[in-house]
C-alpha cells in the first residue's frame, strides 16, 4: 500500500478495512468523538454497500475511534448549521424516505457485530442497534438522546429497540432519553457481553470469525429470516419518523434544544 493511500485512509471519516472475510467499519472523527457530520452521514452508507457487495466480507465489525463508538449527530452542523447546497442528504427520495445510512445498514446481508467502545448516544445508538449483535466495553455508554433535542429518534428506536429490550423498557429509553452504563444495557438484553476495554475488538473479532467460517448463503438467509420475524419491514416506520422529525426541527423547542446544548445549559421547553 502506497502512503498516499495509507494518509487518505487515515484521514477517512469511515475507515473500511476487509480482511480474513471479516470487514471493519470505524467512525474516524475521534476529536468530535465521533460525532456523524453530512460527509461521515455519506461515508458511512458507503461503507455498508461495500461491506454488502464484498463476496469475500462474511461478518462486518462496527465500532469507533477511541474515545466513544458515535455520539450522534454533529449539532453544530447537522442541526444548528446551513445546510450545505452541496451536502449529501440525510433523508432519501420520497420513493425511499429513511435516512440514507440506516438504510444501507438494514438492507445489508451480513451479520453485523457492534463493537461499542464508548459512549454509543442519539444516533450512535441507532448504529448500534441496527447491528445484529452488540458487545461493549465497559466504558460504554447508551442513551436516546432525541427528545432532549426535541425530536423524535429514527428507525432504530421505533423499529429495534422494542423488540430487543421490550416495549416498557423502550418507552422508557425514548421518553426520558437517560443515559446508562454498559451493565443496565446488559441486563436489559441490549447488549449480550460486556469485557475489559482493552479485550473488546479482540472479543469482537473472535465471534466474527466463529460466524465466519459457516457458509455465506445460509448466513446470509439466516439473517433473512430473523430480520423477517423479529422486526419486519422498516420502511414505513423509517419514512413515519423522517417526517416526524422534519416538523419538528421546525419548532421552538427542538431550536431551545439544541441552543441549551450548545450553550451547556438547561433547556426551557414551551410546547411549541
């Protein structure tokens, strides 16, 4: 590999990495603490078409640059900042309206492992949840972080989360969008092992190499099926929660939101 090549990976937003049949995704804004901007958003879904696409890719890996796994979206950009006319769109076609990466990442064929390493909040725990399994450090940390911002969450919230921790459980989550540790999320079945921070990728790549090794076609329908019978389809709750939220971010209490955290204070919600 040639060091341009090496430097351009370095400086990815997405690192995509493909070996020994496993591919790994990691969220390369550490400084940010991974927080998803409009190009990460588009890197991102990239990622997982390639992972897709990949025949020799039988299990894929999703973690974070240390410190965090992803902290969300990038308030100043995503929700306080202009639009840029030439940013890639968060929010697909009509035809499609679910957020482009989470689409990628539903519609992949692939057994997806999180790799959570740190805080996974907001968007970073839709990530998180759109993988089939998850293992976490003990530095993780979880939280739905939409209705802080005055918002609802996407397809992850409504679509998943119900269905891994229970419908209780998840209003809970949604309603209050409390933050908690990598313990509460194991024993709420979120996640299904929590190790030594410095073990996680280790115990990540180990599962992904026991999955690994089966055949590709009946992995592939494996996933097929569970996806089938345990969530359904998610296109209409993912298009129901694009609308949603482009409503709201017109209103007062999604700007109160964002400006409280921003200028790290209390928000003042009013209802409108």
């Amino acid at each position: 590999m040639s060091i341009d090549l090496e430097r351009a990976r370095a400086q990815s937003l997405v690192r995509y990495q493909a070996r020994d049949c496993i591919a790994t995704i990691t969220l390369n804004r550490p400084e940010r603490r991974n927080a998803l901007s409009y190009a990460a958003y588009a890197e991102l879904e990239h990622a997982f078409r390639a992972a897709n696409v990949d025949r020799d890719v039988r299990c894929i890996i999703v973690t974070g640059a240390d410190p965090a796994f992803c902290s969300g979206d990038d308030v100043g950009e995503i929700m306080a900042g202009p639009k840029p006319a030439d940013a890639p769109p968060l929010v697909a076609t009509v035809r499609h309206p679910v957020t482009p990466a989470a689409l990628a990442a539903l519609e992949c064929e692939k057994p997806m492992i999180a790799a959570i390493n740190g805080a996974a909040v907001g968007w970073g725990m839709e990530l998180a949840l759109f993988c089939d399994m998850r293992i976490a450090s003990e530095k993780a940390k979880f939280g739905e972080l939409f209705i802080k911002r005055g918002l609802v969450c996407d397809v992850g919230g409504f679509y998943r989360l119900p269905a891994i921790v229970g419908p209780a459980k998840a209003a809970e989550l949604l309603f209050t969008g409390d933050i908690f540790d990598a313990h509460e999320a194991q024993r709420i079945g979120l996640v299904s092992e929590v190790c030594a921070h410095g073990a996680l990728m280790d115990r990540a790549r180990a599962l992904a190499a026991r999955i690994a090794c089966n055949p590709p076609l009946a992995l592939r329908y494996m996933k097929e099926g569970l996806t089938r019978f345990s969530y359904g389809d998610p296109r209409e709750i993912g298009g129901w929660a694009i609308e949603t939220i482009r409503k709201l971010m017109q209103t007062e209490d999604h700007k109160e939101g964002v400006a409280s955290f921003l200028e790290k204070r209390e928000p003042h919600f009013k209802g409108r």
